[in-house]
C-alpha cells in the first residue's frame, strides 16, 4: 500500500508539471496575437460574445434586441445548430454581427484530427450560407491545449476566449439580475463578455440584454465585433 501510495502521488506530481508545461498561458498566447481574452484600452468599447447557436427562438430575440441598440455581436456557432437555421446564420451576417467558429458538435474532449474536421464543417457549413469564411474560434467550455491552439492557428484562426470578470454563466441560469449585475458591475473598455445563445433556455440572459444594452449605451459604450476588437489593439501597439 506504501508503495502504491508513493507511484500515485509521483504520477499526480508527473501529471500537474506536465500540464503546466504543456500549456503555455495567457501571457504567452497573448504576445504572440494567437489567442485573445480582452484587450487593454481606455476607449469604451466592448465585444459582446454568444456561444452555441444559432437557436430559432432565444437568437432571433437577442438579434431584434442587437438591432434595437445599434449593438454588434459576436457569434461563435455550432455548425450543426447552423444547419439547422440557416436564416439565422444569414440573418447574422447581413445584420453586420460577426459570425466564428464554435466546433461541429460541441464535443467538450475531442481528438485534434477531429477538431480539424470539424473546424472545416463548421466553416464550410458558415460559407455555403453566406459565402464567408470565418477566423475566429473559440474552445468547447474555453479548453484548450497547446495543440489545439496550434491546430487552430495552423488552419488561419485567431482563437478567442473572454475577460475572466465577464462570465456571466447564463448557461446556469442564475436568474436575469444576477447575470445583469454580473455584467454591469465588472464592464470596462476592451472587455469580451460572454453569454450564450443556445444549448438550452434562455429567456435570462434575453431579459438580461434588455437591461445591460441600453444602460451600457447611456454610459458611453459601443458594442463591437472580436475582429473590430482586435483591431483596435493592434493599432494602439502601432
């Protein structure tokens, strides 16, 4: 048993060091533009971000809503969701939102040939409907590994993940004043927020965004795409 105990906890050891080796960390990916979480900036803009969709209903209501506050979404779609609503996924793109890359079948552990394969379904899938191609991809659950951003970056994307204080967990469904105040309470310039748009109910964070978006805009905010993100960092390191 003493031996046991002793292989298990160097295994344990191996493992945590291997993990940490393994993957390189936010200041690395960031110095090299391969992924990006928010960015520094004192001009009031943010990106605001949704996961898993496109839904008919819970989508199509955050679009009347973007389209309302003159607001630009990012999108991070899962190519079986946009086959299914292709209106959607075209509504997006000629309401000016961003459409990315959220894998096929939002499998959480996935082999990188199947990641590959999947980011080119997603992708041609995206194309064959509104004749873009997206370069944004954002991880199942945020995971990742070296290789997958490797994979990732090989293939032309830029991966995206979203500010650590903007989270607002509305997959949970929390309730619609603590995703608000989740949101209202840690905004400032550069931040991704993160909400989702499918995967399951979501009437929270619908009612959420009635109240974040126009009291975002009344505080000077503009809402802008990762790509608009992404660009303003770069010209402010110009």
């Amino acid at each position: 048993m003493i031996i046991t105990s002793v292989c298990i906890i160097f295994i344990s050891v191996f493992y945590v060091g291997f993990r940490t080796y393994a993957d390189k960390g936010r200041d690395y990916y960031e110095e090299t533009g391969q992924v990006v979480w928010d960015i520094n900036t004192e001009e009031k803009i943010v990106a605001l971000t949704f996961d898993d969709g496109p839904d008919k209903k819970y989508t199509a209501e955050i679009l009347d809503l973007l389209a309302k506050y003159e607001a630009k979404g990012t999108f991070f779609v899962i190519g079986a969701n946009a086959e299914k609503n292709p209106d959607l996924i075209l509504r997006q793109y000629e309401e000016g939102h961003e459409l990315a890359n959220h894998t096929f079948n939002h499998r959480f552990k996935i082999s990188i040939p199947n990641l590959e394969k999947e980011l080119k379904q997603t992708n041609d899938m995206i194309y064959g409907i509104t004749g873009f191609y997206p370069t944004l991809f954002r991880p199942v659950g945020g995971e990742y590994t070296d290789n997958m951003i490797n994979a990732a970056v090989k293939e032309g994307y830029t991966v995206v993940m979203w500010s650590w204080h903007q989270d607002t967990l509305d997959w949970k469904n929390p309730g619609t004043n603590r995703i608000v105040q989740k949101v209202l309470k840690g905004t400032k310039p550069g931040d991704v927020i993160l909400f989702h748009d499918g995967g399951g109910n979501r009437e929270q964070t619908v009612k959420a965004l009635e109240e974040i978006l126009p009291k975002l805009k009344n505080d000077g905010y503009e809402f802008v795409t990762i790509t608009e993100l992404i660009e303003k960092r770069n010209a402010d390191f110009q």
